[in-house]
C-alpha cells in the first residue's frame, strides 16, 4: 500500500507541475501576443483574448491585496496536501485526487503571477454574457469546484471521507 501512495503522490506531482506549465505558459503567451493590443476576437460577440493585469480577486474584488491573496493561497495548498496525504490510494479516490491537483494548479499558477509580478495575467473574456476576463488557472479552479462539489452532494457518501477523520486515523493506529 506504501508503494501505491507514493506512486499517486508522483503522478500528482507531475500532473501539478504540467498544469502549472501549461498555466504560466499560457500567460507568458497573453503577455507577448496580447499587452498593449486590441482584442483578438475568436467568435464574434461571444469570446476573445483580451489582456487584463488584475491586482484584485474575482471580478476586481479586494484590489491590492498582494499579501492577503498569498497568505489565503499558502493556507489554501497546505489543506490540499492534508486532504491528498490523507486519502486513500484506493481507485475511487483518484477523481478527486485529480481534482484537487486542478485546483492547487490554479491556486499556484495565480499566486505564482502575485509574487512575480504583482498581479495576475488575464486574457479569456466571454464578450456574449459579459463576464469578468480569466485566465486558465481560473479554469483549472472554478471547473474543478464545480465538478468536486458535485460528486460530494451526488456521487460520494458521507462514510467515503472517513480518512480526514483524527478519530478514525487514531483507531487505525490504535489496531
């Protein structure tokens, strides 16, 4: 079982480090092909790339909050690695094991602008309903919550989380 946890632990690593990649290289394109540019419409009234600098949270919220944003993200990824080091290798465990890799990916590649340059790289803009512009750490986070959310309300039971449970880990200890 040892050699099981420690293989998932790599694959999550590595899944963590791609998403991470894939976040910042993508921003690194926004950067280069989209600051100080018009708009690169892809559909027409519904989606283009539009660079944004955001110093603030979700939709411009709590602008200027370097410190408090790293502080929360620093919080936020310490629970993630408790709750991944806790669950079970077991096979029905790995959507969330991914999940939870997507949203630490996102966390990451947002806090990883914040200390890099201050605010966060946005460049994703749904023009149709006019939603505040993104980025794909914002994807990787909301999609992800989205679907964890769900499968804890329709698919999980209550008994599937006994694993973060100090009562439950002090009787396997105590066996």
């Amino acid at each position: 079982m040892l050699k099981e946890k420690k293989k998932l632990y790599i694959l999550d690593i590595l899944l963590l480090l791609v998403l991470v990649f894939l976040d910042q290289a993508a921003k690194y394109a926004a950067v280069r092909y989209l600051k100080d540019k018009t708009a690169i419409v892809l559909i027409d009234g519904v989606l283009e790339l539009n660079y944004l600098e955001n110093k603030g949270a979700a939709f411009g919220m709590l602008q200027n909050q370097k410190f408090f944003f790293i502080f929360v993200a620093v919080i936020f990824l310490g629970v993630m690695c408790f709750v991944l080091y806790r669950t079970p290798a077991d096979r029905k465990y790995t959507k969330l094991h991914i999940l939870l890799i997507f949203i630490s990916a996102g966390a990451i590649g947002n806090m990883i602008d914040r200390l890099r340059l201050d605010y966060v790289v946005d460049f994703i803009y749904f023009s149709l309903i006019n939603f505040p512009i993104f980025n794909v750490a914002d994807v990787y986070v909301t999609v992800s919550t989205f679907i964890l959310v769900f499968l804890i309300l329709f698919v999980f039971r209550d008994n599937d989380f006994y694993f973060l449970s100090f009562k439950e880990q002090r009787y396997r200890e105590m066996r």
